[in-house]
C-alpha cells in the first residue's frame, strides 16, 4: 500500500514539474507579445512616467493605431504591398511545388534522383550569397523598385517546399494512384484530384510556413525597393524606428499590426498543422 502511495506521489510530482516548465515556456513566448500589446495602448506619457513596461494602460488609447494610418504615416501602403505580395508568392509557391514535388515523387525520368538532390543541395548556400547576382539580374532587368521585383526570386516554389511535398507524396498509397489510371485518368487529374485532396494537412503546413516567412522578410524588400511606393511592413516598421526613434508606443502598434494576421492564420490552421505533424511522424 506505501509502495502505490509513492508511486502516486511520485507521478503527481512529476506531473506539476512538467506543468511548470510548460507554464514558464507559455511565460517567456507570450511575453513579448503581451508587452508589445501592452505598450502600444499607452500613451508616450503613460509609458514614460509608469515604473514596469508590464502595467497596464491607464487609460487604454488606441491613438497610435488610429496615428499609424492616418496620413502622417502612411501605414496603408505597406500592408497592402506586403498582403499582394505574399499572396502571389503564395499561390505561385504551392502551384510550382507541387508540380515538381509530384514530379520528383512519382513521375520516371533519366537523372530525375540526381537532379532533385543537386537541387535540394541549394539550401546548404546561404542567401546573402545571392543576393548581390540576384539584385544585378532584377536591376538589368529593369525590375528594381517594381512588385515584379519583390516576387519574382520566389514566386516559382524553393526547395524546402518541393523536398516537404515530395516526401509526403511519397508516402501516398500507390495503389490508390494505379486505380485512377486503371479509370483513365491521366497524370493532371490524378494530381488534382487524388493526390491534392488527400494532401491537404501538409499543404495547410506549407501555406503557413510560406505566409509567415515571406510577410517577415525584410533583407531583400529593403534591398530591392526604394521610397514609400513598394515598400512592405517590416520595412516600414524599421524605418519607423529610425524616424521616429523616441516614440516607442507606435513602433509596438506596429509590430504588433504586423503580428496579428499571423497569429489569427495559426490559430485557424493549428488542427491542420498538428495533423501534418503526426502523420508524417508516423511515415519515418
């Protein structure tokens, strides 16, 4: 009887450690997030005058949301650069990957082994590397400070992509793709309408991955576009650190316009990715 009680003691014991640490992760991730909620609803007074960043507004304002897109700032601009941007990256990422990864995973052709690794192998060269032969072929292209110049380096997938598609269509019972031919479906309706519809958990994953990694990208917006006309959100955001370097109550109401679409995107495809996760767990 002792021996169970220990071991009842023990398991519970183990079980607050575990909430604890997973409560002190929650802590230090949510952190930021809440300062930066917090302060951009503080007035530059507010903030100047309370003694802890993490006091509450007293009052709440929301003059520096209405300030950012008020014409002074110009906060507009931005926000619809950077939405047109990522969705054409978007849809012309998941288009192309697709393709190839269909291509790499199922089709049979002379090299098809050799050419995907030779392709995959270009994540193992840095992008600062490309950067200054990628900005002279858009230049003479006449594509700087233009939207072709923002999308066009990825608009046509990236081999991160192609590598996590291939692997899932991989794992896609063959069987099921024989009986589509056996109907008479050729290699287009077999990928639309076999291969994609039972695809979606990881396409969900990309689409996230894509959004999140090209609405944050700042080095090559910044480096191919000049003045307020293309400019995207993190380039604004930085910029309004410079201007305005003292006022710290808009910089956060900033970033934190910045953030919130991303985070509202992982919350309405958290199932999708979590199923992404396990069932390419249980393929390796």
């Amino acid at each position: 009887m002792n021996s169970v009680k220990r071991v009842a003691g023990r398991r519970i014991a183990g079980n607050a450690a575990t909430y604890l640490v997973l409560a002190a992760g929650a802590v230090v991730t949510v952190g930021p997030y809440l300062l930066s909620l917090l302060t951009s609803m503080k007035t530059p007074r507010q903030f100047g005058s309370q003694t802890s960043p993490l006091a509450f507004p007293s009052p709440f304002t929301l003059s520096n949301y209405s300030g950012l897109f008020s014409g002074e700032y110009g906060f507009v601009t931005p926000l619809v650069v950077t939405v047109q941007m990522v969705a054409v990256i978007l849809v012309g990422q998941l288009l192309c990957s697709v393709l190839a990864a269909y291509a790499f995973a199922r089709l049979r052709f002379p090299g098809r082994d050799a050419l995907f690794w030779v392709y995959l192998s270009t994540l193992m060269v840095p992008q600062i590397v490309t950067l200054v032969p990628l900005y002279t072929m858009m230049a003479q292209a006449g594509l700087r400070n233009t939207f072709w110049g923002l999308v066009l380096p990825t608009v046509f997938g990236s081999p991160y992509a192609i590598f996590l598609l291939r692997e899932y269509f991989r794992g896609i019972p063959g069987e099921l793709i024989d009986a589509a031919r056996v109907d008479g479906a050729g290699t287009p309706r077999v990928l639309w309408h076999v291969v994609v519809p039972m695809s979606r958990p990881i396409l969900a994953t990309l689409t996230i991955i894509t959004i999140v990694t090209h609405w944050n990208n700042f080095l090559w917006p910044l480096i191919i576009t000049t003045g307020p006309t293309w400019q995207v959100l993190t380039v604004a955001t930085a910029n309004l650190q410079g201007q305005y370097n003292g006022n710290w109550t808009l910089v956060t109401a900033a970033t934190t316009v910045a953030m919130a679409p991303l985070v509202l995107l992982f919350l309405l495809f958290q199932r999708h990715v979590v199923r992404s996760i396990s069932l390419t767990g249980m393929k390796s």
